[in-house]
C-alpha cells in the first residue's frame, strides 16, 4: 500500500512539473502603445484645454488681485486706518481665492485626466486580455518589471496589442531606437 501511495505521489509531482513548465508567458510594455494611440492624444488635448480654460480663470483672478493692490497703493496715503484695514482685507481674501483656486484646478485637471484615461486604460486591458487569449498565454508580465527574460521561453506580446490597437509598432520602436540613441544633456 506503501509503494502505491509513493507511486501515486511521485506521478502527481512529475505531471504538475511538467504542467508548470508547459505555461506560455509573454510580456507587454503599455506605456508607448497608450502614448501612441489616437484616443490618449484626443484626451490629453481635452485635458489640455480643460487645463488652459481653468489658467484663464486663474489669471483673471490674479488681474483683479493686481489692479486692487495698485489702487491700495496709490491711494493708501489718503485713507483712514479702518479703511486701510478692510482693503488690506479684500486683498489677503483674494490672495486666498486665488490660491484655493489654483489647488482645486490642479485636483480638476488630475481628475479630468484620470477620467478620460480610464477607458483607455480598459481597453488596453481588453486587448492584452484577446491577446494572452489567442495565444495561449497563461501569464503576461508588465515589461518595465521584468530584469531578465529569455525569450526562447518569454515573448513580448507589444507588437500583437499595439497592431490590434491600431497602433504603428514599427514607428513606436523606431522613435524608442532613436531616443535611446540620442545623448542625455
């Protein structure tokens, strides 16, 4: 009973080896194909003028804060220390606008972006998902995490994602090529 039991154990190890060893498992970088989609750079032009608009106000707020500080100045030699007080006051309360403006323009910009990248990011995911799907692959690895990767064993599913995509791969790695070409200054 022994010898069937130790028998039985040693087939099942051999055959969750062997299985372990035939998984298929690829890898993708996402970050040139996301930059280069058109739907990332609709966004981030949306993002962009979200961000110019939201400037704009900014800017207009700091116009006023100026024109109140001028007047202050020209005219301080005249008023009355009240009257000094309550200007000084309408300033320091602008300046306070402008700068709980600008923190919220910041929190509304980040936000509008992580808005308008969300479905882009899903249908990366989706694609990388069709990808592993078709291809057999049972694990796929971010390739900014990966220190070493043969690729007899490992493949780099970028190329598949990005054509899926409609994303021009070979443009993607010829300006990846030349980046890295180019000397740091």
């Amino acid at each position: 009973m022994k010898k069937v039991l130790k028998l039985t154990l040693a087939v099942v190890c051999v055959m969750f080896t062997s299985s372990l060893f035939a998984q298929k498992i690829g890898y993708i970088n996402t970050d040139p194909i996301v930059a280069n989609m058109a739907e990332t750079k609709d966004a981030m032009a949306k993002v962009e003028a979200f961000a110019k608009d939201l400037s704009a106000q900014a800017e207009t707020l700091q116009v006023e804060l100026n024109t109140k500080f001028q007047e202050y100045q020209k005219n301080s030699a005249t008023m009355t220390d009240s009257v000094k007080q309550l200007k000084e006051k309408e300033l320091d309360d602008i300046s306070v606008r402008i700068e709980q403006f600008q923190q919220v323009a910041q929190q509304d910009i980040q936000k509008k972006q992580s808005e308008l990248l969300a479905p882009i990011f899903e249908k990366v995911k989706n694609t990388i998902n069709e990808v592993a799907k078709a291809g057999g692959y049972s694990v796929i690895l971010p390739g900014t995490a990966l220190i070493y990767a043969d690729e007899t064993q490992v493949k780099d599913i970028s190329k598949d994602v990005a054509t899926k995509l409609g994303v021009d791969w070979d443009k993607v790695e010829a300006e990846a090529k030349a980046a890295a070409a180019t000397p740091a200054q």
